[in-house]
C-alpha cells in the first residue's frame, strides 16, 4: 500500500509531545510490512540547529528526509498560531502528488491540515482515516475556536472520512457519543518501543540527581500543563512521603508560569528539598529514569490514552494511573493501580504500592504481559488490516 500520512508535527520535533513519537514509530513498522510510507508534516525550525542521525536535503516542496523507510516532508512554515501552523505549500504538493497513494491518515484535530489535505482527497477519490489523538472533544482551552472549527472546517473533513481510529475504550465512547457512526470507528492502542531497564546502565539517573539508592524514587513525565495532575501528586507525595522519598517531575512546560506553580505547590507541602524538576528529558536520558525508577504516576484530569504509562511498564515499572486515563483499562489489577483523580485516593495508592512488597512484586510481574500487547509489531499489523478494509469498501463503491 502507498499510505501518506499527515500530521502538524513530526520527528525531530520531540518537545511537541507524544504524538511525534507515535506517528513516526507506526510509520516505520509499517514500512518494515513492505508498504510506502510518507509523512507530510510542517518545518518547525529544521536550519535552527543541526540533527543528530538525520540527513535533510532540499526538495520542491521546502525539506525531505528519509528514515528507516519513511520519507518525511517538511512544507515551509510562513506563520503559525499556537499549535496551528500556516503552510501555503501544502496545496501544490496535494496537487501535484496525492494521486501517488492509496489512502491518507491523518493525526489529530484543529489545524490547516486535515481539511486542506481532505479537501483535494475528496475531489481525487483517495479515502482518508482520522485518528483524532484525544482531541475530539475539547479539552484544556480555546473551547469557542475548537467549536467554530468544528462547525467549518472540521464539517466536511470528519463527514466524508473512511475510518476513524480511537486508541482507547474511553475515545472510542466520546466518538459514539458525538454521533459518529459506529461502523466506521475502530479501536487501535497506541504502541511502545520503549528499552528494557535490562538494557540500561542502573544507578547514574539517581547519581546525576544526587538520589539516595535506598529510597523510592516516584516519577512523572509529561508535558506541565494544568491537566496532567502532578499538582495533585505533589500533594499526595507529600502526604505519604514526608520524610524520605524522592519526586521527579520530568517534562517540557506547556504552559508559560505552570513550572513556578509546581515548584510552589512542593515549597507549601514542605517537600520542595526532595522533588525534582528535571524539564524536558529524551532518549538515553529518559531510558536512564525509568531503570531508577521505583513507580511511575499519571494522575492525569483527562488522557485520550497515555502513551508515557505504556513506556513505563514495557520497562517493567508499576504503574498508578487515574481512571481518567484510556490506558486504565489495560493497567488496572495488571500492572498497576487506578484511582479516582483525587489527592486521598492517589495517596492511598501511592502508600499501598510502597508498603506491600507482594503487590508490587506481582504488578512488577505483570507489566510484560501489558507491554507484550502494545507492540508496535503487533498494531501495525492492526493498522495493515484497517487499511485494508477502508481500500476494499472503496473498491466496492467504484
């Protein structure tokens, strides 16, 4: 299959969070299946500095790279609100260029791009998929412009889509529930390719930090926004932990003065001496946390899926996790505890996990048979299967 994904941003743009991780790792296991994979995606500063392991050359449509199979395509950048970027090349390339595949996928909601690119899908008869990534119903802010969105742009785009690929049980409900149709709504989790800690060096992520070997070590990554509920973790911490324990907070601010809340949440709660804040950490670094870890906590308010849960348990971590979390389902009396998003709740789990060694030996146990499902071997070849179905229905309407 010839398969053009889209979406606002892509490797090497690591800070824009999970979804770069997740469109690139799909997009690579699919091209190891055989099939033809591009990525067209928005140049979000490639000159500004130079990429470790990946070469970018010059093309007629701004930058091109190649990786492991995927081509990725980066249409010059002339203006960008927020998270919206403006891209006058995207027209020409759709023009000259989406005729060359099967179907297109797109990732997310509430850019230029889905519509602008659906529009010329429509009018050349290529089929599309929408995986709306947790944005389908609105969340955190800007609630006026995600509905006026809705209401125009989005009107015909998410009419006239094949498929549409929810990545949790509890996405898959929020579609339902906004009367998409149910036949055309598939259920897909996201993938981890996280390292074991077998594979990592133990020891230098509390050296660096200065974390003593004997006590626990709770971390939290994510992106520091109001509705990932490490205010409330801090809290909790607090109250289980008072003396000994450390707290890593680990992630890019998302937004402008939410780290100096944090930072004063942890100085009321008298703890400010044993949490971290580490700000954004990639690869190696992050590999190195998750072996020092002892649990890992998303406490989050909402989370279409959570795709740092699943890294933490492919490393063998227990998990806590709020109910508010899509990958509850998968965590819950596995590898893991659910808990309301409340400070007691979440404190009580924390105290649990610490204190009864049996229970933690047994999630610590189960986190492979969690991990094992989330492969991205397996769901790419999920994903193979629903393209496949979207290209036969197709061929049956021509």
């Amino acid at each position: 299959m010839r398969v053009l994904k889209t979406v606002q941003s892509y490797y090497p743009f690591q800070d824009r969070g999970g979804p770069v991780f997740k469109v690139r790792a799909l997009a690579r296991n699919l091209a190891h299946r055989g099939h033809r994979i591009s990525v067209l995606t928005a140049d979000l500063g490639l000159r500004t500095r130079s990429w470790d392991n990946l070469h970018i050359e010059a093309c007629q449509w701004g930058w091109r790279a190649e990786e492991d199979g995927v081509e990725a395509i980066y249409l010059p950048t002339f203006g960008s609100y927020r998270a919206v970027t403006f891209n006058p090349g995207l027209a020409k390339f759709c023009g000259a260029s989406l005729q060359q595949y099967d179907l297109v996928h797109f990732y997310g909601l509430y850019d230029l791009f889905g519509p602008a690119v659906s529009y010329f899908c429509r009018r050349s008869g290529v089929p599309y998929v929408i995986e709306p990534m947790g944005m389908y119903r609105p969340i955190d802010r800007s609630f006026r412009l995600k509905r006026f969105w809705h209401e125009s742009l989005g009107k015909s785009y998410v009419r006239h889509a094949a498929q549409f690929v929810a990545t949790s049980e509890m996405e898959r409900q929020d579609l339902l529930d906004d009367g998409l149709p149910a036949e055309k709504i598939v259920l897909r989790y996201n993938g981890v390719d996280a390292p074991s800690p077998a594979n990592q060096e133990r020891g230098s992520f509390r050296s660096k930090w200065a974390i003593p070997s004997g006590e626990p070590l709770i971390t939290f990554l994510s992106r520091l926004i109001p509705r990932k509920g490490a205010d409330i973790l801090i809290e909790a911490f607090a109250k289980v932990c008072p003396q000994r324990g450390t707290l890593v907070i680990a992630g890019p601010e998302g937004e402008a003065g939410y780290t100096t809340y944090l930072k004063k949440c942890a100085e009321e709660n008298r703890v400010a001496n044993r949490v971290i804040f580490t700000g954004p950490i990639y690869d190696s670094e992050k590999a190195s946390m998750f072996a020092d870890s002892d649990l890992f906590v998303l406490a989050s308010r909402y989370e279409n899926f959570a795709n740092v849960v699943a890294e933490a348990v492919a490393c063998d971590i227990p998990v806590v996790v709020s109910n508010m979390c899509g990958i509850h389902s998968l965590i819950e009396g596995r590898a893991g505890l659910v808990v309301p998003v409340d400070r007691d709740s979440l404190a009580a789990a924390l105290d649990e996990l610490i204190v009864d060694k049996a229970l933690y030996a047994r999630f610590k146990a189960g986190c492979r048979g969690v991990a094992d499902e989330l492969t991205w071997g397996t769901l790419s070849g999920q994903m193979e299967n629903y393209y496949s179905d979207v290209l036969s229905h197709h061929h049956r309407l021509q």
